[in-house]
C-alpha cells in the first residue's frame, strides 16, 4: 500500500449560493457550516468514496470568507482515517482542523 499524500482542493462558494441570503446582507459571508461541507467533499473525492464523519476533533474558523473566493483545501494524511485540514483564501487562513471518518463504499473502479 503507498504511502498516502497531502491533497490540495480548490473551490469557489458562488454569491447565488442558497445559504448566503441571511448572512449578511450587504457584506455577504460564507457560513463555516458550508465551509466544512466542502471539506468533507474534498475528503469523499480523495477516497473516491463516501464517507461517515466520527468526530470533528478540532475545528476553526479563523477568517470570514466572502462569495466568489476561490478557497484552496488542503488534506493532510494522519493516522488511519484521519486527517488534518486547512482551508485559505489567498494566504489568508479561514478555517483548520482535525476530522475522524470512516470509509463506507468504494466507487468502483473503471477497467483498464
């Protein structure tokens, strides 16, 4: 089995998201709830499968994140199922943490 490595992910939150509305309006803010829900997306796509969220062992939101920001997800490798994450917009830290997750399916995987 090789050695698992860090992975970067980047995405964009739109300002037409449907969480937006609310939050705030006239200085528009993207919710760490949404923040979060890309995280785990990130983490699905690296295992190429779905997954079931343990424990958000440490989670925090250190910078606002306005709409149309391309935030770039990075993924760090821990031990089992277990990763470290950060998430910046530019150089700027918005959020960090630690989650524990279990695989529940693998995608199958297409022939050669």
């Amino acid at each position: 089995m090789s050695e698992r490595k860090s992975t970067e992910v980047f995405v964009t939150i739109q300002h037409d998201h449907p969480s937006l509305p609310g939050h705030f309006p006239g200085n528009p803010v993207v919710p760490g709830v949404v923040i979060l829900g890309q995280v785990f997306d990130a983490i699905r796509a690296d295992e190429r499968a779905s997954i079931c969220v343990l424990e958000a062992r440490t989670v925090k939101f250190h910078s606002p994140l306005q709409p149309n920001k391309q935030l770039c997800i990075t993924l760090n490798p821990r031990d089992g199922e277990n990763r470290e994450f950060s998430c910046r917009e530019g150089t700027t830290l918005i959020a960090s943490g630690q989650l524990r997750y279990r695989v529940m399916d693998t995608a199958p995987q297409e022939s050669l």
